[in-house]
C-alpha cells in the first residue's frame, strides 16, 4: 500500500518508516526539518531512509494548507500515519503559537487531506500527557482527560476530540495514539536519556526535578514501531449499538478508537538513571532540583485493550533499552 508518514525524519516517524519500507511499502514521508532540535540528527535518520527505492521525501510544513492539500491530491494516500508535531511538554509553556501551527491547523489540514482524498485510515499520534491531573494508577483509556496541565497535552486532547469529529461527520477511520515516554537509540535530543547521557560523559551534572521522585512508564521505541505497524491493519468500524451512556469512552458509534501504547511497568526516575549508570560505566553527578510546570508524578499504562487486538504489547527491560541507547550514541557521537 502506499502511506504518508508525517515526521519522517522524527524520531518515531523514521522507525516507523523504516518497517513499512522493509515490508514492501511505498512511503512518502514529509517533514519541515524544523530546528527544535538538531538538523543534522533528522537528515541523518533520513539518509536512513533514502536508499529505498520505495521512499519519498518530501519538505513540507503541515501548517501550510495549500501544500498539504496539492499533496494529498497528488499522491492518492491509502493509509496515512501522523507522527509530525510540535513536541515537548515543556516548550510549549514558552511558545504556545508553535504548538497551535503545527498540532492543531496542521492537524486540521492532515484531516481534511484524508477527508477528500478517501484515506482507508488515520493514525495519529496522541500523548500519555492528555492524563493530566489524573491520580489513580494505570492510566485507562476509560479514565476521563479533561484536565490537562500543559498547552502541549491540551492540543493532543484536541487532536482526539477533532479526530472524532471527523469520524463521525465523513466515517473516515482514526486511531489515536497515546505514547508514554519513548525512548531508545536515534532519539531526540531534548528528551531525559539523550540530555544525561551527554551530560555525564562530558563530565556535567544532570539535572534531576522533583529530586528524582517521579516514575514513568518508559516505553522502547522498537515496541512503539511494532504496536503502529499492527495496528494500521486494525482499523475501526462503525459500531451501531455504541451509545454515550454505556460505550466505551476509548470508542465510538464512529469508526474512532484510542489505544495507550507504554510498557505497563513504571519505574522510578532514579532506577532509570541507574540504568544509564550502568550502561555508560559512569555514577552521574546529579543536581537535584524542584517539579517542574507541566510535569506529572507518574504515569502508568493499561495496555490490555491493546493487546487484545494486536496479541502484542511493549515489554522491553529498562535495562536493555538503554544500554542500546547507549551503544548507539557512541557509534554515532564517537570521542
């Protein structure tokens, strides 16, 4: 089949990329190049990609409505996968109008792509951030998220609410995507395992909020490609019978769904960090310091509806995900 691939040269987009090519696909993938964080990381994660006869990429912001529409005429999309955003939970509490271009009138555009060009099916990328002020522990798909605590998760709780819209008026299939902390080798830069780990071997401090009293459910990004690529061919039907009062609040009457995607076993920050420890051969020198805005204490998934439809679920060891990490840093930051 033929897929666009928003966020190509992203971290997660290029994964994902990557097993549609080798499974015999044709991908276009499109991405801004933004400088949120290192170019040079995106291209070389593209360079990845572009010695695939079945790849295509194309630059392209997903603000820009005029392009994404001449794209989606052009092409004939049968399935398509949003993974393209403004992300960090963080810098959207100092530049909220980035996270409006990019995660709500990008993902508008991307709608109405779909919406005339008769896409087979949307999956997009959520967030576990959408849980916000939730308390009780896993996060359920069941669970109300109706009160986010950053700019960030609210334009992912938008994403859901736009996408359901869209179910409901044209029966376009979506598939929410609610990923709890990726992590693993070609990641990005301004995430925690990327930050400490050049930090510790340049012989810096890191930078450890709320003095390490946080968990989470650090999810391996081979899993997280695995559970997208199974679950595309999972696409959601009209349910006749579904009813506000007594359906599930993860579906629809529409042809909607939302699925968590983590590793069902939250660790504590400070065993993650000991991982790394490990992994590099080095005891990092740790800055203790307060919560942060926007940060949550744990998250925790439940991914049991997940597994019941693709018989998988993220399961790799800590462990195991970081010391790859690692050995992929070195690789490609040598010295």
């Amino acid at each position: 089949m033929k897929y666009l691939v928003t966020g190509a040269a992203g971290f997660i987009g290029f994964y994902v990329s990557r097993l549609l090519l080798t499974a015999g696909h044709t991908v276009v993938g499109i991405d801004n190049l933004n400088d949120y964080y290192d170019v040079n990381l995106k291209l070389a994660r593209l360079a990845q990609l572009e010695n695939k006869d079945n790849f295509q990429f194309i630059k392209l912001d997903l603000a820009d409505r005029a392009g994404m529409a001449a794209l989606f005429e052009k092409q004939h999309f049968e399935r398509v996968i949003h993974l393209a955003a403004q992300a960090g939970v963080r810098y959207s509490i100092e530049n909220p109008l980035a996270y409006a271009d990019s995660n709500l009138i990008g993902f508008v555009n991307i709608l109405e792509g779909c919406r005339y060009n008769k896409v087979g099916h949307l999956l997009y990328a959520s967030s576990s951030s959408v849980y916000g002020l939730n308390n009780k522990q896993p996060f359920s798909t069941e669970d109300s998220v109706d009160h986010p605590i950053s700019f960030y998760a609210a334009t992912k709780k938008a994403n859901e609410l736009m996408a359901h819209s869209y179910s409901h008026l044209y029966g376009l299939p979506t598939t929410g995507l609610r990923f709890f902390t990726v992590y693993g080798p070609w990641g990005r830069p301004d995430m925690a395992l990327f930050k400490f780990t050049k930090a510790i071997l340049a012989g810096d401090s890191i930078d450890v909020y709320n003095h390490g009293e946080m968990r989470r459910d650090f999810t391996y990004i081979d899993d997280i490609a695995e559970t997208i690529i199974r679950l595309q061919d999972v696409v959601p039907a009209v349910d006749d019978s579904w009813t506000v009062e007594h359906g599930s609040l993860a579906s629809s009457s529409a042809p909607y769904k939302v699925y968590n995607i983590g590793n069902n076993d939250p660790i504590s920050l400070m065993t993650y960090i000991q991982a790394l420890e490990s992994a590099l051969g080095v005891e990092a020198h740790k800055n203790m310091l307060p919560m942060q805005a926007g940060d949550v204490l744990e998250t925790s998934a439940d991914t049991q509806p997940l597994y019941e439809v693709i018989n998988f679920r993220p399961e790799t060891p800590v462990e195991e995900g970081v010391k790859n990490f690692v050995d992929w840093y070195r690789t490609f930051y040598p010295g």
